[in-house]
C-alpha cells in the first residue's frame, strides 16, 4: 500500500512538472511571435530644433507670432513684447512631439461638425526642414470631452488629439509672453524701501551680508523673516494684462496707492505701485515695465506688516558646533571656556575639563537669549536700561574666520534688557532666560 501512495505521488509530480513545462513554453512562444506595438503617428513631421516661428490665430481675437533668434524667442507681432523662454520651449517641443490620438473622418464632408469652419485655432509653423510651413488647424472638443478635433492643412482627413476640453497646442498671447512683475531675481535684491497705510520702512543688506531694518536707527533685522518677505517676488506672476501701456493710468488707483514697493539690486531698481483692489486682485504697474497688470490679492498683505516682526530677537547667532572661546561675566565671577578638536576645557578662574553635554547646555541658554519687546529708544541711548553699567557681559568667539559676538545685558527697575555691542538700541528679555544661564553655568 505505502509503495503504492509513493508511485502515485511520484506520477502526481511528474505530470504537475509537465503541464507547468508545456504551459511556460507556449506563452514563452505567443510571447516572442506576438507584434511589437506600432508607434503613434506624429501629428507634424518636423523636430523641435527645426520650428523657426509660429503664429497663432485664435477664431476671435488677435493673432501673435513668435520668432526665434539663435536660441532666444520673441513675441513680433501684432507688437514686440518679451516672451516665456520656458512657455515657448514647452510649446514648441509639444508641437514637434504631437501624436494622431485616432482618425475621426478620412473625408469629412462637413468641417464644421468638429469646429473646423472656421477652426477655434489656426496654428502656422515655419521650419527649416521641408516642407518649411505647416498650417494646424484646432477644432472642438468630441462628444466624450477627452480629445479635440484637428485637421493638417493639405491632408483632408481629420483627427483627433489628446486634451481634457483644450489642447496643449492652443495658447493665447498671455500664455507665452513673460508674465513677471519684477524682473530682478529675488536673490539679487539687496534694498526695500515699503510704504503702506502711511507708513514706511526700509531693509537693507549692510557690507556683511546682514540685512538691516532701517527704522530708524538701523537695527538688525531676522534673516529668515526677510527671506520670507523676498520669497513673495520669486516669479512673481501677473495675474492679467489691463492695457499695455500706462496712459490713463490715474483710474487704477496709482494716485493714492495701496503699496509701494521699491526693490533695488546692483543691477537697477523697479518699483512696483499697487492702486486699487480689483476683484481678487490689485490693479498694479511696474515702472520698468509697459503694461497695467494685476497682481494676486495675496501680494499685499505680506508687505503691510508691523516692521517689528522683522527684527532679529536673538542676540548671539552661534551654533553649539563653531563655538570656541566663551567668556562671562556675571554679578558674582568671570568664567572662561576653551574648545579644541571638539573637547571644552575651563581656564579660569580654574582649570578643568567640561563635558560636551553641560558646555551645550550653557551655549543654549546663550543663543536663547531673545528679546521678548523692544522698547522705543534713540540711537546709542544705552544709560537708561543700565546698559552703561551691565550686570552680565558675555563674549563668544566662533567659526572659521573667529567672529567675536559680545553681548551687555543690564536691568532697570527690575527689567532686563540686552544688547550686542553693535547694537545702537537694546532690547527686553525675560528674566527666566538669565535664570536658565546661571544654572547651566553653575553645572560646570
């Protein structure tokens, strides 16, 4: 009985291996006679680097051509105007790349059933290759809404191209011109002067690199904070075109702006004038530039801010890693700390070595050192906070070039107040975050 269970086992097997042989075999054969996919047919036969210009006439409105120079695209007609090298480029690798979805007629006996008579847009293409001009013409979308009718001038039949309601290939004058309000790069400004609701204020990078608020006095201003303001000219888009020139500008508000912002790189500066809100957005102008544009209602606000918020909070502007030499002077002794190849080292009033980790603990409570207000104060009057006289005096040097940062901090009428030694006005700090400090000093 057991011999025979093991032959019908083995009979099992076998036949199970042979199925599974005969099956990977046949679709190994279906798979290498089966016909590769043909590929799709291209709309133009013409590559990108041969289009030389097009124009573009929609079935109401305008025509417009743009012409390539070398490797630069223009807007010619109706009139000269810069143009979206990257719009451009896109449009015109889409052209040379556009494949016959399917064929929808061979003889249409009616252009007008698919928007062709008279076609919604009419593209003409000049190449350097031969034939040297193209005419598309764009119809209307089929009934499913997922393609839209075209037809080649020259060839009767008409096809059908990819495009959810439009196609990729119908653009208007404003799709491909350059659409920016500011054209000088944001990483390029190094001045802006703001004013809005009747109030100014300045920013300006000093010598270092460092922007400044300049209220006035100049105060140091909070880097990330001005990166956030200048982030809101990165391709900053006009929304539309109002007119393309600025005569009769005095109905869009320019007269009693909302905002006025000057922006200035080593290059030039533009201002930028914001009228009146219109809609969603604000009538606007640039006066380096030709045309009435509207902005987004969302470029304002960020410029009406109270230019406090701008102002750097922190006193010291280390990190724990590129410290090397911290000095403090506190009410009951002076302290001295040493780092080399990464290890802390007290030399005075004694020496010692320091952990890492209770040296960090001290260089934090330094860099949270933040002002919590400002009070209004003159340039360079110190005295009153009793700055002329500092309960604390703390001296770090840091990084690859030894950048000494020293900070006063005094107390007025059981107020603190602190200021870098560069600083022409001080501000308030809590009392917690000196508590902090001494505690972490007196860990070490």
């Amino acid at each position: 009985m057991k011999r025979y269970l093991k032959t019908l086992l083995t009979v099992v097997i076998l036949a199970g291996l042979w199925f599974g042989f005969n099956y990977y075999n046949k679709h190994k054969s279906a798979a290498s006679t089966a016909t590769p996919e043909k590929p799709k047919e291209l709309l133009l036969p013409v590559k990108k680097d041969q289009i030389e210009a097009f124009t573009i006439t929609p079935r109401s409105g305008e025509a417009f051509t743009v012409k390539r120079d070398g490797g630069t695209w223009s807007i010619t007609e109706p009139r000269p105007l810069p143009a979206d090298q990257q719009e451009i480029s896109t449009y015109v690798g889409d052209l040379a790349s556009a494949t016959v979805n399917s064929v929808a007629d061979e003889h249409p006996a009616n252009l007008k059933d698919f928007g062709l008579d008279p076609p919604a847009t009419t593209v003409s293409v000049s190449t350097s290759a031969k034939p040297g001009q193209f005419t598309l013409r764009i119809g209307d979308s089929t009934p499913t809404g997922d393609a839209i009718y075209a037809q080649v001038a020259g060839v009767p039949r008409v096809v059908t191209l990819s495009g959810n309601g439009k196609s990729p290939l119908d653009k208007s004058l404003f799709d491909l011109r350059d659409k920016r309000a500011l054209t000088i790069d944001s990483d390029q400004i190094d001045r802006l002067d703001v004013t809005t609701n009747g109030k100014s204020y300045t920013l300006s990078k000093n010598p270092d690199g460092v922007w400044d608020l300049l209220l006035p006095p100049a105060v140091r201003a909070d880097n990330f904070s001005v990166s956030n303001l200048l982030s809101g000219f990165q391709g900053l888009p006009m929304v539309a075109i109002l007119q393309e020139d600025k005569q009769g500008d005095s109905k869009y508000g320019f007269g009693k702006p909302t905002l006025t912002v000057k922006v200035t790189s080593p290059s030039g500066s533009q201002t930028i004038v914001v009228g009146k809100k219109d809609g969603n957005a604000y009538d606007s102008m640039n006066s380096a530039l030709d045309p009435v544009f509207t902005l987004s209602a969302d470029f304002v606000p960020r410029f009406q801010i109270d230019p406090a918020t701008l102002r750097d909070k922190s006193f010291f502007s280390f990190s724990d890693f590129d410290a090397k030499h911290v000095e403090l002077t506190t009410p009951k002794e002076h302290r001295v700390f040493e780092q080399s190849n990464f290890k802390w080292k007290a030399t005075s009033p004694s020496s010692k070595d320091e952990t890492t980790e209770k040296m960090n603990a001290l260089l934090d409570s330094l860099t949270n050192l933040k002002a919590v207000s400002f009070p209004k104060a003159a340039a360079g009057t110190l005295a009153p906070f009793g700055l002329n006289k500092p309960l604390y005096t703390f001296k770090v040097t840091f990084g690859e070039k030894n950048t000494v940062q020293i900070v006063d901090v005094g107390s007025v009428n059981d107020h603190y107040y602190a200021a870098r030694s560069t600083d022409a006005v001080p501000g308030e700090i809590s009392k917690t975050a000196l508590d902090a400090l001494e505690k972490a000093l007196g860990a070490l």
